[in-house]
C-alpha cells in the first residue's frame, strides 16, 4: 500500500452528498483517485499500510474551479485601476497588450496565476488568452487542471492577424489538448462586438464537430448593450440565439444585464453561466442575476476573471463576494448560503467545464484533486460551523495543501515542485518593463 494516502482532517466537506460535513474521517487515495472516504477508526484498519497526513485542524474539500480567468494578465494585476469597463479595455489593456504579447509574456504571467492558484486551492481553471500554448506550458510545469481558449476576434494582434486565423490555430491547438491529461479546449469568442457573423458560424460548426465548448464574454455592461443596439439593432444575445449558439455547450461569462424574457431564454437551452462578482464589481459593470438564474434549473459557477480586473485570483473571497453580492442586490440574507456558495465554487465549476464525472467532489473514483484548510489562527476561532467559516471567514492565505491528480503540489503553505525563486526573478524582470510603458 505504499502508493496509498490516507488523509485524516479535523473536517471533510465532500460536497456530495449537500449539506454534508464529515468529522473523525479520513480520505484514502491511491495514485491519481480517490479510492474511500469513511470513518478515520475503519480507513486505519482498512488501510493500515497506507501513509497518513494528519490536519488536526484542517477542513478538507474538493479543489476549487475558478470557471473563468486571464492568466497571463497577472502581469497587469494594478497596472490600470479605476475604470469603467471599455475605458480601462480599449484607454489602457489593449495599448499595453499591443506592446507586450508574446510567447515569453503568456508564459511568464500564466505560471504566475497558476502558483497564486495552487496556493489558494485552486486546482483547476478555465482560461482564455492568446498564445494559449505557452498557458497550457505554464499550468502543466505548475501542475494545474484547465480548460484553455484563446480569444477568437476579427483585428489582427501578435498571434493571429485576422479572426479565421484565429479560428485556425484554435482549432490546431484544441487537436494538441486532446492528448493532455490535465487540459482541455474549447473556442472563446470574445465577444459579440468583437466577431463577425462568419466567424460565429464557423466556431459553431467546428464545436458541434469536435463537442468543444464555447466560452463568450456576454452581457457585461450596459455600454456594451447600448452598443450592439447601435450597431446591430439587436441585443447581443438576441443575436446569439439567432445564430444558434444557445447550447448546454455555451460558457456565458458575466451576464449582468438581463430581462426577464433573456433569462427564460437561456433556462430553456441549458447554457452555462460563470459569475464573475469581483471584477463587474470594480469596473461597475452590474450584477449577475444569479439567483433567478439558479431558480430557472441553470448551473452557476464563480470564476475571478484576470487579475489586472480583480486583482487577486482567490477563488475563496471570490465565493464570499458572491454570497454578499446576492444578499445585498436582493435584501435577503438567505440568498446564497455557504454551502450554496462552495457548491458554486466546487461542483457547479466542474459542471461548468463538463468535468462533474472527474473532479468537484470527494467521491471515490473520481481525480484526487483536494484543498485543505487552515482552521488554527485566531481569525478563524471559534469553529461553529466549518463551510460558514470557510466562506465568511477564511482566504487563499489560510490554504496549506493542495493536491492535483493525486500529487501533492502544495505541502504546508511550500510548493513542491516549483521553483519560486525563478518565479520571482522573472515576475520583477516583467515590472521593470511594463513599468516603462507608463
């Protein structure tokens, strides 16, 4: 039993069944998989060969799914703040990411995600950005789990230079993934104002062909509704659905203004929706529906998005401001719970990436991808209740493990296989550069 792993926690959260926190349990694992959770008493009988890790005053849940994200723009993170969405995009991102996009900067930015990821419990990730091999390089040298896209527009940039090559080399790089353990891909429209009719055509067609998802910024701010109106006489999803996208395969992003009829609309085709709390908060975009949409039978995931927007990638604050956000926006302190809110950020992210059969719970047979947290400090007693705490209470700094695939990446708040001091070289080498850009 030498390749078996019995974790005994002071509290295990599987998920599934809801509601459910488990104590004097342990979690085995053998290679990749989980293969038993029971009683801490029988797990040791059981497996009595088996190495035990013992977190006396741990939670232990499944690996957070942060559904939507921009890794390399952490190099970004507080270059631009104080914006509203299209000034902040096309006044500053745009104009720097002319200048700095490239291979060298995807990868650097992205493996700085993934670390800020794995340490906070966040074991996989859906990411949208161009260069989107040097992402999938980075994630895997840090040991992630992700779903990778790569923007898809119609203006020329340092990796395509118009949107069928775009189309293109998306298309090439989902055919690479496919013989990737811990990725998967997908086509990432940026938006309707960003794609020609042909091009939705086109991803919708390849989709349907390889059943690649369809991951779309949509309905993030009002100027951006305006606009389509302007341009196309329409709303954007209007558009969208007349061109056929709705589909349990489409990954909505943000989705902060919707009317009632929308909203039925997109319940009936059983779309995928990733809130996104923190950054609509800042750039004043609006706010998710998330408990309508909830109410109409849609899975909501929570993803960060970029940290140039948020500015941080900790998917547990994420989870709160979820939770506060529904709160306030509806009066009612019942609107998303704790466990409601984990489950957004656990299994409904598997969901979201069409990986509810392999990960987002702490179900025998399923990856062992497992966070642990950190009950001890004093911001954290007394423990009345483990998820409120979690979710009220506790941020990626009180994170100590982290295990993908079975593999302990993150050990006692120490990476294991990173080089963090490389990490770091090569983050300031990056901020004397973009620092010249001022």
């Amino acid at each position: 039993m030498a390749d078996i792993t019995r974790i005994i926690p002071r509290w295990i959260a599987p998920v599934i069944p809801r509601e459910t926190v488990l104590e004097n349990h342990a979690l085995v694992i053998k290679g990749k998989k989980i293969l038993d959770l029971l009683p801490a008493v029988e797990a040791e009988k059981r497996y009595p060969d088996s190495h035990p890790v013992r977190l006396e005053n741990h939670l232990l849940i499944p690996g957070l799914v942060n559904s939507h994200g921009h890794a390399a723009m952490s190099l970004l993170r507080g270059y631009a703040d104080d914006y509203d969405l299209m000034t902040w995009l096309t006044d500053h991102i745009w104009p720097a990411e002319a200048k700095l996009v490239e291979d060298a900067f995807v990868y650097s930015g992205a493996r700085l995600s993934a670390a800020e990821m794995l340490s906070g419990g966040t074991t996989c990730a859906a990411d949208s950005y161009f260069f989107p091999e040097s992402t999938a390089r980075a994630f895997l040298e840090v040991g992630l789990r992700s779903q990778i896209t790569a923007p898809i527009i119609h203006f020329s940039n340092s990796w395509a230079n118009n949107e069928q090559n775009h189309i293109d080399k998306t298309r090439a790089f989902i055919n690479w993934s496919d013989q990737q353990e811990l990725i998967t891909a997908g086509f990432a429209p940026h938006a309707p104002y960003s794609v020609s009719n042909s091009g939705f055509a086109q991803i919708l067609d390849y989709a349907a062909d390889t059943n690649a998802p369809i991951h779309l910024h949509l309905h993030e701010s009002a100027g951006e509704i305006q606009d389509h109106l302007s341009n196309h006489g329409c709303r954007p999803l209007a558009r969208i659905n007349e061109l056929g996208l709705l589909s349990p395969r489409l990954q909505l992003v943000h989705m902060t203004q919707l009317t009632p009829e929308e909203v039925s609309l997109i319940a009936a085709e059983g779309v995928q929706i990733a809130h996104c709390p923190q950054s609509n908060m800042k750039l004043g975009s609006g706010i998710c529906p998330i408990t309508t949409l909830a109410a109409k039978g849609l899975n909501i995931s929570v993803g960060t998005d970029g940290a140039a927007s948020n500015n941080d990638l900790d998917m547990l604050q994420e989870l709160r401001s979820a939770a506060l956000l529904a709160k306030v926006s509806e009066n009612n302190p019942c609107a998303v719970d704790a466990f409601t809110a984990l489950e957004m950020g656990t299994i409904n992210g598997a969901r979201f990436l069409g990986l509810e059969q392999t990960i987002g719970s702490l179900e025998a047979g399923k990856s062992a991808d497992l966070t642990a947290i950190n009950f001890n400090d004093f911001s954290s007693q007394p423990v009345y209740h483990p998820i409120s705490q979690l979710i009220y209470t506790a941020t990626a700094q009180h994170v100590t493990h982290t295990w993908v695939n079975g593999k302990l990446l993150y050990d006692n708040q120490q990476f294991n296989y990173l080089d963090t001091k490389q990490v770091r070289a090569d983050i300031q080498q990056w901020q004397r550069t973009i620092k010249a850009l001022k």
